[in-house]
C-alpha cells in the first residue's frame, strides 16, 4: 500500500466511444495538481465484447491498468470489488459508471478531502452533458454527434471546467451546496474505510447495479463519525451511452425503479432512501461554475435570506442566447420564456425540451433548458397552469389532439378555468376573430348608423369609423378604448331603452345599417333585442349575433356556472331558421363562439306575432339535441372573408337609400337628450 496515493477504480461496459474521454480526462497532465506518481487509474472491463484492449489502456500513462473479467456478471458491483482489492493507494476512489468525463481538479481534491477526517467520504457531484436530464433528452433529439459537437464547441480537453458551460446536474445531486444529495458518481474514502463497509454489496444483482450506487454512499455514511465532503467546484458528466439505468427511456423509468427498490428493500429492510448533507467542502469554484453556483445560491430557500432571494429572483433568467433557426422551435422558445418569467419553471422546462425535438442540436446547450430544468426539479407537481402552458405549446405548432388533452387535464383540476376553455375554443374556431369580422364589416358595409346592444369595454363600439355614427346601449358601460366614430352611449337596458321610445326620436326615418347584438346572454332577451331591432331594418341591414356558437353544454347554461359563459343565444338560429325562413341566417365560425350574421329584412311587413311561438318552441330546447349536427343546426360557414361577403352582396339590395344626413341625426340626439335629462 502506498501512503497518500489515491487509486481510481472506473468500471466500463461496451462504451468504446465514452471510454477513451473518461481516461483521457483522468490522466497526466489534464488532471491538475498531481503527478502520475501521485495516483493509479484502475479500468475493470466487466465483459465488454469486443473486450477493452490492454494497449488502448496503457496509452494514458504508466499510472493506467486494465483488470478483465470475463465470466462477468450484470451487474458492476463484482467488478468495482475487484479493482478495490488490486488497488495500490492507501485512499481509494469508484466510478462504477465509466462513461463519465471528469473535471481537472478531481484526484487532486480528492485526496485532500479524504484527509480532512478519518472517516470522510469524499463525494464528486453527478452532471449530464446537454442542456437535459439523459432520461428526457433522447426522446427530444439529442444524440451522440450532438454531444460530440458540445464537446467541440468548448474545445475540450482544453479546459475541462468549460464542461459546466454545457451540462446540467442530474437528479440525485440538484444543487449539492445548499441541497443533500442522494449518491456520488466519484466516491472516494480511506482504504480502511471501504474494509470496513466490505466493499459494494455484490447482492446488487440489476444490469447496472440498480440502487447500489445509492446504497454504497448510505453504508459509507453509517460508519462512526462519518463526514461528508463535496467537492466544490468539482464533477463527473455522465456522455450518453444506451446505459439500462442512466439513459433508460422514459417508459423504462418507472419500471426500473420498483424492481430496485425492491431489491434494496429486501436487503436493507423497507424505507425511504437516505439523502445526505455535506458537513464540508473541498476544493475552489471554477469561473465557468460561478452561474451555476449563484443561481443554486438564489433560488434556494438555504442559500439565502429569504428577502435577499426574492430581491434576485428576477436575476435567474438565464442570459439571451440565439434563437433556434428553426420556425417552430423558436415560437416554443418564446412561449418557455413567457412561463420562465412567470415563475412556472416545469412548464418552461417541458416546452423547450418540446422546442428540442424539433432543432436538437440548436438547444442542446440551452440555457434556458438548463435553469428552467433545474429549477423546475423541486416539485413534481403539475397544476393546471402547468397543463395549460403545454396545451398553448402543442396548439401553437398545431398539436391539436394533444393541446385539447392538455387543456382538458387544466380543467379537471381548475373546472372554471377561463384560459383553458378559451384554449379548447381556440382549437374549434381559428382565423379572424369576431372583432376582425365586426372591423371588415363596417368597413366593407359602410353602414350610416350602427346600433350596438352590449358595450362592455368599448372594444366592439371602436370598430366602428367615421363617418359612420354608433349608439350603444348598455346599463353598465365601461368604455376604456379610443372610439372611431361619433358616438352616443346610453346607460339603460335595451328593453328601458326600445320601450321609452328612444329609437324612433333618435332615427325617425333612418334605418340600421348594422345591430350588433352582445349584451345580456339569453335567449329570451336576445331575441327581444332582435325583435327591437328588426323594427328598424331594411333590406340594406344586417343583423349580427355573438355567442351564438357555444364551446360545450356546461357552458351556455342559463344561469352561468362558468366565467367563460355564452348562455344559450345559440337558440335564436334553429328559431330564426324554422320561424323565419324569409331571412337568411348563417354563423361564422369566428373565434371563440361564432357570430351570426341576419339578412333579407323587409320582405314583409313587421310582425312580431312569431316571437311567443319561438318561446314556447325554443325556450326549453337543449344543447344536447343539437350536438351531434352542430354545424347544420347552428348554419355554420367557414371563417373565410370572400365566401361571406359574396352571400352578403347578393342579399342586399337598396343599399344607402338613407337620405338624412348627419347633422340631421346630431339634432334628433339634441333633442333625445333633452327629454331624457
């Protein structure tokens, strides 16, 4: 045994294109602040076929020895036994994953931190190169080539910390300086140490070991006075291999765990596995490790005081990077940005791993990747603003199927969720808006007058241009938008206002060139406010009607039991339809519910005898009937400008018989008012 000589036990398996980078980095003079006097590497091939060649070995210096076993089991555990009893050194360290590249530091460190308790053990942190967990990245294109050109782009070997620039920690070591970590893919004790643990339990039977890693740090930890050292600025990155446990696909994942949970459960007794703190750390932090370190510093709730972390939370945004060449990746990138600004890091993370598949090697070093991924990891759970930014993700590239899934997995946790019933409607109807169609109609109608029952915020009202002039009428208007047109906005119902007579002094003679119908949601009084507005139309009117197209049956019930609500104004279509076959009625399939348009008025002479036969026909008429022939019922057409405007120009006729001009109508308006006041 040779006094302060550290032996380096690396396992390997079929890895011919990992191995030679994983000894590369462990050997002279990459490895810093040791000589190859100072420490052996000690490679176990553990029945690789073809089988590691001694020459290829010995290329890395006269410190490097090669151990084969042939009869070789699954497992690694019986080969790191191996190299631990060949070992020289009186500190001993195990890779028992060979395809793990190092940083230049670690062997020095290393034997440092063994002697800093006679009981340490020694832990290096585990890393990923790429921007991605390896369980997550395969499934989103990354490959080896990708890996190999990360690799190129830092110019490595030539300074093994720029590894950082290009790697993410993996899942047992999150943030080890302020978080306890769950195994260590470089373990390194005292020689007597390891004697007296017996070495790793070669009962771990699994291609890969399963738990064994896990349960070696957990034995080590068990010993009296066992201390735990980090590495500071120290790791290994784990290169993508096919490995049965490190880089298992995602459907493998949660059947692998089970089974080696279970068989750790059976050698130890059952219970949760260990994490551990680190009572200590052991070497510097690289320059290229400092982004790293001060986000893990800001982001955890140990790192910090509380008020100094929310002050820089702001500050976690990773730094712009060029955005991906390719279209769609680039859309999703904006998205992830919008959700890692909103603080929902998982959705962040799962819409650039989205953005991945499609361009792989333009995020394969993706910083954003990187610190949503890892900020995300603290919580597994997925609410419903998680499911909804996902379904936007998948709707934006036109995954409809999967965005409707994603939307309807929001809803199944939040049922009133606006968002999500907006997404499911988004998806049904796409194109121009209702307020698009309203803007194109008034500008290709021309109207003199429009009348406007529903002001809500004024968005509809300022639609409307001059010279055109617009009366709205709404109980509680909230017009906050820049209006267009003159404009006279009456604070009433529209039953308060038709019955006062409002209409007759303000438009004596004057017809409606276009009623927009978008007030109270029912039936019945929609088709009062249509009833009230036919009185004043002519064969140059139109007629629309919004919410006519309803998203599903929960919610156009009357009363509302959801804040995204239509009511059931859809009836007036299937009544005009039966009852008034004179006009023409037809829904544009316009985001979100549709709008419908009326023509044909003035075939016959005004009578509203109709109206208490469509109540008593329609009033109680469900949703569900309709259903199954939406589109037929509802006379749906596409959202498409020609094909409407067409159908308009060949109904209309008389257009612009109107003769009173507008200074006319500003003194019906004087004169209205005064009587109102």
């Amino acid at each position: 045994m040779k006094q302060n000589h550290v032996s380096v036990v690396v396992v390997a398996y079929n890895i011919p294109r990992e191995l030679p980078r994983t000894l590369l980095s462990l050997a002279s003079p990459y490895q810093q602040g040791v000589t190859s006097d100072d420490y052996e590497v000690i490679v176990v091939d553990n029945g690789s076929s073809p089988a590691i060649s001694e020459s290829l070995v010995a290329e890395y210096g006269p410190n490097f020895r090669l151990l084969r076993i042939d009869d070789a089991s699954p497992s690694p555990a019986a080969a790191v036994n191996r190299g631990i009893k060949a070992a020289r050194g009186d500190k001993i360290g195990m890779m028992i994953d060979g395809a793990r590249i190092v940083t230049p530091g670690l062997v020095h460190f290393a034997r440092i931190g063994v002697d800093m308790a006679p009981t340490a053990v020694v832990a290096a942190p585990g890393w990923y190169l790429g921007s991605d967990v390896q369980v997550n990245a395969p499934g989103n294109g990354y490959t080896r080539a990708i890996e190999d050109s990360l690799l190129q782009s830092i110019r490595w070997p030539d300074d093994g910390y720029r590894l950082f620039e290009i790697g993410t920690m993996d899942e047992s070591s999150v943030d080890p300086w302020f978080s306890p970590i769950a195994e260590a893919n470089a373990l390194f004790m005292h020689r007597e140490s390891w004697h007296a643990i017996h070495g790793v339990d070669e009962r771990f039977s699994y291609p890969g070991g399963g738990l064994v890693n896990l349960d070696t740090l957990e034995r080590a930890m068990k010993l009296p006075q066992a201390r735990l050292i980090l590495t500071l600025g120290e790791a290994t990155f784990h290169q993508l291999h096919g490995g049965v446990s490190t880089n298992a696909s995602v459907e493998m994942q949660p059947k692998n765990w089970p089974l080696w949970k279970a068989e750790r459960d059976a050698l130890r007794g059952p219970g949760d596995l260990l994490l551990h703190i680190p009572s200590a750390f052991v070497g510097t932090l690289p320059a290229s490790l400092l982004p790293h370190f001060a986000r893990a510093m800001i982001a955890s709730p140990h790192g910090v005081a509380p008020a100094t972390a929310a002050g820089f939370r702001a500050q976690l945004k990773p730094s712009d990077e060029p955005a991906p060449t390719n279209r769609t990746s680039a859309a999703l990138v904006t998205l992830a940005n919008v959700q890692f600004e909103r603080g929902n890091y998982k959705a962040a993370a799962d819409i650039v791993r989205l953005a991945s598949s499609h361009a792989p090697a333009d995020l394969a070093a993706s910083r954003l990747l990187l610190s949503a991924g890892v900020l995300s990891r603290s919580s597994h759970a997925r609410d419903a603003t998680y499911f909804m930014a996902i379904g936007d993700a998948h709707r934006a590239i036109g995954a409809n199927e999967t965005a409707e899934v994603q939307y309807r997995n929001a809803l199944a946790l939040a049922a009133d969720s606006v968002d999500a019933h907006i997404g499911l409607a988004s998806i049904r109807m796409s194109g121009p808006s209702y307020y698009d169609w309203l803007e194109r109609l008034y500008a290709e109608l021309k109207p003199a007058v429009v009348v406007e029952i529903g002001v809500y915020d004024g968005v509809s009202l300022s639609k409307i241009k001059a010279p055109s002039l617009a009366i709205g009428i709404d109980p509680n208007p909230r017009a906050t938008v820049a209006l267009g047109a003159e404009t006279h906005i009456f604070p009433e119902t529209s039953d308060a206002f038709f019955d006062r007579g409002a209409a007759d002094l303000l438009l004596g003679s004057r017809r409606v060139g276009v009623g927009f119908i978008d007030g109270l949601h029912t039936f019945v009084q929609v088709l009062r406010d249509f009833a009230n507005l036919e009185r004043y139309c002519d064969a140059s009117s139109v007629l629309l009607v919004h919410d006519t197209a309803p998203l599903d049956d929960a919610t156009q019930r009357v009363p509302p039991t959801t804040q995204f609500h239509t009511g059931d104004v859809w009836k007036l279509v299937p009544a005009l339809k039966t009852l008034r076959p004179d006009l023409d009625v037809f829904t544009i399939a316009a985001p979100w519910t549709g709008l419908s348009v009326i023509s044909g008025f003035g075939k016959d002479k005004y009578d509203r005898s109709w109206i208490v036969d469509a109540v008593k026909r329609f009033a109680n008429m469900e949703f569900v009937e309709i259903q199954p022939s939406l589109d037929e019922s509802l006379c749906m057409v596409a959202n498409e400008w020609e094909p409407v405007f067409a159908r308009l120009r060949a109904n209309l006729v008389g257009k612009g018989r109107d003769s009173h001009n507008q200074s006319s109508w500003r003194r019906q308006v004087a004169r209205l008012r005064r009587r109102l006041r």
